[in-house]
C-alpha cells in the first residue's frame, strides 16, 4: 500500500508490505508523526518550536514539544562532533539573503556555534545571545525516522519512507535506489535494506563536459564554500546511515569537507559516502 501527502514544501512519499487493515492504520500514524515534526521545527511558520526559539530564547527560556528538544539534541551534537562542519545556527545569513523569511529576528550576523544553545531541564531551550537556527533538511529526515518509527510501532515491519530524497527502508528485501538527475536521467545507486539514503542535491546531466569549469571536472578542483557560485553548484554527495537525520546532515559535512578527507571524515560521524566501490 502507498501513499503520498504534501510535506515540508515536497511530498512525503510511504509505501508499506502489510495486511490492509495494518497498513492503513500505522500510515495514519506515521503521517501524523511527520506532520508534528513539520509543524513544530517549521521555519516559515512565526508560531512553531524552532520560530519561538529564535525570536525568544536568548531573552528567556523558551518550553518546547519533546520533538523539538530531541532534534536539538541531536543537531547540536552533530555540529559538536564534526567541529562546526554541520552548522544549524547560521540562518541568519539565509533570512538576509532572502532564502528563508524574517519574522523580525534581532540579529542575522551574529556569533554562531552549538556553544549557545543550553538545552535545560523540563524541556526549555535557552540561547546565550540571539541566533537564527535552521533545521530544515535535518528535520526532514527527523521526520522520516520518525514515520518508520510509527510504522514498527503499529506492526508494519517492511517498507520505505522518502521525503524530498531523504529515503529509509526497513524490512529483509533488499530495494533498487537511483538518483534522478535534472534530465529525467537515472543514476543506479544498487539495492539496499535497513539504511537510510540522502543526496545533497539533484545532480545536473552532463552530456558534454568540455564547457564546464575545471573544479567540476577535476578531482580536487572545488574551492568549497570559498567559491561564489558554492551554493548553487551541481555536486552531490549521497550518505548512508542508519538513520535519515544523519544521513541528511553528513550531506552538509561532505559538501565542505577536501575530498581526500570526506569518506573519513563521514565514516567518523556514523555515516557512510556512497561511491561507486561501495556499491552492492
């Protein structure tokens, strides 16, 4: 049984393996599992969680959904353990570049780092002075763990979960798992089974790669974030973990780590980068 619902500005995609009655029972439940993780950590919305906590919570402590302080847990773990290469607490940069929308934050450049985020007892989030934090593809793939948690909680033990390309499936077969590129063109990622899958980004197809610039046709030609055209650039980097939150940040860190040190640097922080000798 498949369905689909409009999530975080995609769709969330669930197809189970399940007696009908199982199955449309744990797909309620695992929609509504989405729909709270969307709605609590969603940065267009002034009165979610995450919003609250940036207009607020260096003035005060701010009371949060227990969603919403497990995944603060775990970005600012992440961000901690990778030395600031994944960074949640930059968004202010994206609200003054338009990209995201400003619901009248106090600072956009200010200091950021995981450092000011106190996480305090009874479910409150302070900060020590004022950030924009942004979670929106880490949440996304919150979300689809979450959805597959719901699912096995209501009997459901075969299946996937996509949202926006952030993919999991649980369950013994083994499922094919290709990369559409901006072409319509399809790139085989092999068959995989209890792993969760992320992309940064949609490759671009290539049919003539003389015109393009030499970092994107050489080994170790990218500058990273020190080029202009950084964050419009058509690399991608495909992950696996064991979980989509992880997947979905190890993309962040792979997109700015030298290429010599990316697989190790991945592999440290619980993750896996997909490159054609791994493949099964």
């Amino acid at each position: 049984m498949r369905r689909m619902q409009p999530l975080f500005g995609t769709l969330g995609d669930i197809s189970v393996c399940a007696p009908a009655p199982l199955a449309e029972t744990g797909l309620r439940a695992a929609f509504a599992a989405m729909d709270t993780v969307q709605r609590k950590m969603s940065f267009h919305d002034p009165d979610s969680d995450l919003s609250r906590i940036n207009l607020h919570a260096w003035r005060r402590p701010v009371s949060v959904n227990p969603t919403t302080y497990r995944l603060l847990c775990l970005a600012r773990h992440m961000e901690r353990k990778s030395d600031g290469l994944f960074n949640f607490t930059a968004g202010g940069r994206l609200v003054r570049e338009g990209r995201l929308p400003d619901h009248g934050f106090r600072e956009l450049d200010g200091a950021c780092g995981w450092d000011a985020i106190e996480l305090l007892p009874r479910l409150r989030v302070r900060l020590k002075r004022p950030l924009v934090l942004n979670l929106d593809g880490m949440a996304r793939g919150f979300a689809v763990d979450a959805a597959v948690q719901a699912l096995l909680a209501h009997g459901v033990t075969r299946g996937r979960v996509n949202a926006g390309g952030d993919l999991r499936l649980f369950g013994p077969e083994a499922t094919p798992v290709a990369m559409y590129e901006a072409s319509g063109a399809t790139i085989p990622l092999g068959e995989w089974r209890n792993t969760a899958i992320a992309t940064s980004s949609g490759m671009l197809a290539i049919p003539d790669r003389r015109p393009l610039p030499v970092c994107l046709t050489s080994q170790n030609g990218c500058d990273g974030p020190a080029c202009p055209h950084f964050n419009q650039c058509p690399r991608a980097w495909t992950i696996l973990a064991g979980e989509a939150w992880r997947a979905e940040a190890l993309t962040q860190v792979a997109s700015i780590t030298p290429e010599s040190a990316r697989a190790g640097c991945i592999a440290r922080l619980g993750g896996r980068l997909l490159t054609p000798d791994v493949m099964p």
